[in-house]
C-alpha cells in the first residue's frame, strides 16, 4: 500500500528552498505573481513527489524571511520529516537558527541537513561549513540529522537526496488515521465552475466524498463536493496528506486561513489554552505575567495574554506551566504543538504543546501546576482517570468523555476497560445508557452521602428520610434522570441507601420517637382511635397534650410517613384503623348494591358532610372506589 509523508523546507532566505523543491519534484512552488516578481516566497507552496520506493511525499516549502515566519510555523506544524536548507557559500544564518528553534519547539525529531549551492564552493569549504553547522545542532533536536550537500543547479546530490529521504522516512511509523477528522486551512480560493476550495494538511482522522464536516470556529455546516491529493482526485483522504477540498454550502468569504475544517459535533472553540511552554534560552529579555504574546498554532495567528501560575517572570531557559487567554476562538487538541513570538519587536519567545486546549480559568496555587504536569505528562488512561476525578459532574458517559478529549468512542473503551480491571473506575448501566465515574471520586461522594444522611437522621429522627428532589437536587444536581436512577439502585443494592417512596435513608435507619415523646404519641393515637370519622383537628388533638410546635410537627410527619394516621384535610386526619374500618364497610355495601351515592354513604356511615366528603375522597386516592365522571356515585375500582 502506497504511504503518504508530509515534507518540509526550512532555513534562511535565499539559500536555495524554493530551487532544491523544484529539482526534486519538478514544480515550482512560487505561485503567486508577487513571489515570481519579487523572487521570494510568501505563501507556503505545496509539491508532490514519488519515491524510488513509490512512496508519496507532499513537500512544503516555507518562506524564509522572518515577516513571513507564521507561514513557516504553519508549514511545519504538520510535517513528518524537515530538510533544513543552508547554503554552501553562506552557512548558518540568522533565519537558519530561528527556524532550528522552532523544529525543536515544535517537537520535529526526524530531519535532514541539505547543504545548497555546493557547485559555489570547493571541498575544504564545504567542509568548514559541515563542521559550523555540526556545532550550532550539539543542542538541537537534529543532533544527529544526516548531511548532504547538492546542487539544485547541476541536480549533483538530488537522486541520493531522495534516497536519503525515504531511508529517513522509512524510519517514522505512518500517522494512523484516527480520531475526529481536522484540517487546520492554509489556504481558500475559488475555480470557476467548481466553486469554494480550501486546502491543508490533514491533522487526524479521515474524509470522504459527500460527508458533512463543520468550519470552525463559525460552526459552519459544509458539506465535500469533490477531494483531491495534489491534483489527483481521490474518493478519500488520510491524515499525513495534502488534501484541496471542494466544499458546498459556503462561500469565499465565510472561510478564512487559521480556520479549521473538523467532523461535525465534536470540536470546541477555545479562548482559554493551558500549556507548557519552553522559555528559549538564547533571548536576552524576561518575559513578564501578562505580557501580550502573538500565539502560533496549526494555520492560526492569535493575540493573547501569558497568564502564569508560580511566577511573576519567566526567565531564559525555563520550562513553564502556563495559560494563553486568546482574544480571538481556536481550534486544538491535546499534544498540538505551538510557537509564540513577542508582537514587537517581533521576536520567538519560545513554544511547547497544549495540555487542555479548552481551558477554565485556574486559580494562582500550587494544585494548579500539579494537575497541568500531570496532563502533560499523562499517557490516555491518564486523561481519562483526570477526566473523571476532576469532572464536577463525577459521572460522565462515553459521549462525555469522547467529546471532552476529541476521540471517538471506539478509541477510548479499550482504555477504560483497563481502568475498570484495575478497580480504578466504575461502571454504571442499565442497559441504555452507561457512564463511569473515578472509583477515589465515588468512594468520596459516598462517604459525603453517609455522613449527610447520618447528620440528618439525628436531627430528625422522626422522619423516613430525606425527601428525594432534596437529596438529588444537594448531590446529582447536574445528572440526567436515568443516571440518577441508576445510581440510587446501584447504592440500595449495595445496602448503603434506602429507598421508600419519595425518601432516601440509610439502609438500616428506622424513624424513631425520643422517650419524652412516645407516651403523648400513644396518647394522641387512642384519641384519635376513640374519635372514629368525627375526628378534631389536629391542632385540638394535641392541644392538650402541651406538645410545642416543632414536635408536633415532627409527630405528624412521623405517624404520616409510618401510615398510623392517614390526611384528610390540612386541618384533619384519622388513624389508619378507622380507615381500615371505613373500607370494609364500604366495600361490603359495593359489592352488594354496586355503586354508593353521597347520601347513601351519609346514612351509611352517619357522619355530616364536613367529614363525609373528605372521607370519600380519601377512598378514591386509597384507589378502593373511583368517582365516575358527570354521576354522582362511586363503585369499586378495578384491581
């Protein structure tokens, strides 16, 4: 199967990148009249070419001159492996070493040492040169970079440059196209007849032809007419390519450079980016907290503010824990790699890569910088485990999680399976809907729920419980009804909870009377025994027996919640066995006659209609009789 690699020029202006692209792949990638004109680079141009081994490379050639430095960042931020041109007869120059600053910043490990313009020198000095450019990579990521010198001229050195080429790529495993589809956009243009096309290198993921994908960050709904991979139309494009797409649903001016190109759904712009930054340790300058920064990531040139954590100033050399405040929305994911300059002078200050790229705002301690370098740091099952204990909603789904780290589903279940057998997470389901929660996360949540229902046990002990709206409103807040329902029957199968009807409990608790009030509870109970249907209100039932406010309150709810006194009014209630009483004989008189008027139950039971309509009723909620709509009699009801 033919692979795909994404090559890149770097170096000093005039050394020779733009005529070495020509010679390997034949093109020139100066397109525009002002380069032509000008004889200088300043756009990315884009060319393919073919291994000996077929193998295809989309080479990049990035602009030089240091005004044009954002297009460079934007070029090499995708690549695979960097040629850094130096001319024979110059050696290294200032853009030589700017541009070597931002491969190490940006992470590219894998490159190659191009020489230029040797048919200009002798050997002895291509020899000085090889030995000066050696000295400047001893604290390089190309430390160990091959170097070889052609001629972009006489084509000397090409054929063994491509080899070199694809021996060093050879080396580097495939990008695997997973994940959300993203294309930072490098370029937007229309064809005559065809339409919208932008251009880019393809981060993550795949496309296909008539998908639906979004432009970020004006959620712009788009959808692919057509796709190519340098000029060769394709039905589907891979992550590691250079890929035109023609979309449909948007015009020219509604897309911009630095926008992003992502699958639908799953990608939140960001005015907030946690970061490790490396400091450069060659400026001669300090850099301040909330100094303005010009932010360069993917396609995108962004004002921010540098906003640190343990520091007020940041020296030369230091590696810190850091946020970018943007002023304007972008797109990125964990481990994209970024540079920043200093606006004016416009200056490199230093890079490094993006631990959360939807960031909050943190506060100044210690913990702070903790959390940051356990994320940089962190491998999947990590961010996941992150995820989860500090989320403040505790449980999370798969769609959750999927979206918080912008990776499919697919992807992260193997990871979380192997949370779960380490008894580091726990899984929740009820066969709908799953979700999964910290086990630490959890276990604290449950000592909290304990402690809680303890305290509000021995504060009213009378009570069945807590009322569960209350309970769920002070714990589950933020859950959808069906998770919480999973979680209480997850916590009363455990025997932690108990659930009775609109109550929770601890699973062992009982309501139970104080001793100073048991005996008024007896008292009050064979009272209202003795008063049959006729009962008094429950303000002259205890009026007598010099009970305060709170504790007849408390009485009520207990004898209430129990079922020893059932509510027929907000003023009157009657004992459960009177009830018991009243049902039977209505009931008997039912399944003689079939159906009781109110005047019959009034000779029936011998009661006026101050108690005879509330006891009805009472009848009719205790589902024994039911009230047929427009008569004016009940009948039993139907089990």
């Amino acid at each position: 199967m033919q692979k795909h690699y994404i090559v890149g020029t770097a170096g000093h202006i005039d050394h020779g990148k733009t005529t070495l692209s020509k010679a390997l792949t034949g093109k020139d990638t100066d397109r525009l009249k002002e380069e032509k004109a000008r004889n200088i680079s300043i756009e990315l141009g884009f060319a393919p070419f073919k291994l000996p081994n077929n193998d295809y490379v989309s080479l990049i050639d990035v602009p030089g001159h240091e005004k044009f430095i954002r297009h460079m960042v934007a070029g090499v931020g995708g690549i695979d492996l960097v040629l850094l041109i130096i001319a024979a007869d110059e050696g290294i120059m200032p853009q030589t070493k700017e541009h070597l600053q931002i491969i190490d910043l940006l992470g590219i490990e894998h490159g190659i040492i191009v020489l230029t313009k040797k048919d200009l020198v002798d050997q002895e000095f291509l020899d000085l040169v090889e030995e000066e450019v050696r000295e400047t990579l001893k604290k390089s990521n190309l430390i160990n970079a091959p170097i070889i010198s052609v001629s972009s001229v006489t084509n000397e050195g090409i054929e063994e440059l491509k080899q070199l080429i694809q021996e060093k790529l050879n080396q580097i495993p495939e990008r695997i196209s997973s994940g959300f589809f993203r294309m930072p956009i490098d370029r937007v243009f229309t064809l005559k007849g065809i339409g919208t096309v932008v251009t880019g290198t393809v981060y993550s993921g795949s496309v296909k032809i008539g998908q639906e994908l979004e432009i970020m960050p004006s959620n712009h709904k788009v959808r692919i007419r057509s796709l190519q991979v340098h000029s060769n139309s394709v039905d589907e494009a891979f992550a590691g390519q250079r890929v035109a797409i023609n979309l449909t649903g948007i015009e020219l001016d509604e897309i911009n450079r630095g926008d992003s190109i992502v699958t639908p759904n799953h990608w939140e712009p960001s005015k907030r980016i946690d970061v490790e930054l490396n400091i450069l340790d060659d400026i001669d300058f300090s850099i301040k907290q909330n100094s303005e920064v010009k932010f360069h990531i993917g396609t995108s040139e962004v004002l921010g503010t540098l906003i640190m954590y343990d520091r007020k100033e940041a020296q030369p050399g230091d590696t810190i824990y850091a946020q970018i405040k943007l002023e304007e929305p972008i797109i990125s994911s964990r481990k994209d790699r970024f540079i920043i300059r200093r606006p004016s002078p416009s200056t490199t200050i230093g890079g490094g890569v993006v631990i959360e790229p939807n960031a909050i705002k943190h506060k100044y301690r210690q913990e702070t910088i903790e959390q940051l370098k356990q994320k940089s740091k962190g491998t999947l099952e990590d961010l996941l485990l992150q995820q989860l204990m500090e989320n403040e909603k505790v449980f999370l789904t798969l769609n959750d999680l999927s979206n918080t780290l912008i990776l499919p589903e697919n992807e992260l279940k193997e990871e979380l399976n192997k949370l779960k057998d380490q008894k580091k997470i726990m899984e929740f389901s009820n066969g709908k809907v799953t979700f999964f929660a910290s086990t630490h996360v959890f276990n604290n949540l449950l000592k909290e729920i304990i402690k809680h229902l303890s305290i509000y046990h021995e504060k009213y002990p009378l009570r069945m419980g807590q009322p569960k709206a209350e309970f769920t409103k002070q714990f589950f807040t933020n859950l959808k009804p069906k998770i919480i329902q999973v979680i209480f029957l997850y916590l009363e199968s455990e025997q932690y909870i108990k659930i009775n009807e609109e109550y929770i409990s601890m699973y062992d608790f009982q309501p139970t009377l104080p001793k100073h009030l048991q005996q008024k509870t007896e008292q009050l109970e064979k009272k209202l025994i003795n008063q049959q249907l006729k009962p008094d209100s429950w303000d002259e039932l205890t009026k007598s027996l010099e009970i305060n406010e709170k504790d007849k309150i408390e009485i009520y709810n207990y004898l209430i919640n129990l079922r020893k006194i059932l509510k027929l009014t907000d003023k009157m209630v009657i004992h459960y066995q009177t009830f018991e009483k009243l049902k039977q004989e209505v009931t008997y008189f039912l399944s003689k006659e079939g159906q009781i008027t109110l005047q019959q139950a009034k000779e029936l039971l011998g009661v006026s209609r101050k108690y005879l309509v509330p006891l009805m009723e009472l009848l009719d909620q205790e589902k024994v009789t039911v009230l047929r709509q427009g008569k004016n009699y009940r009948e039993l009801r139907k089990q």
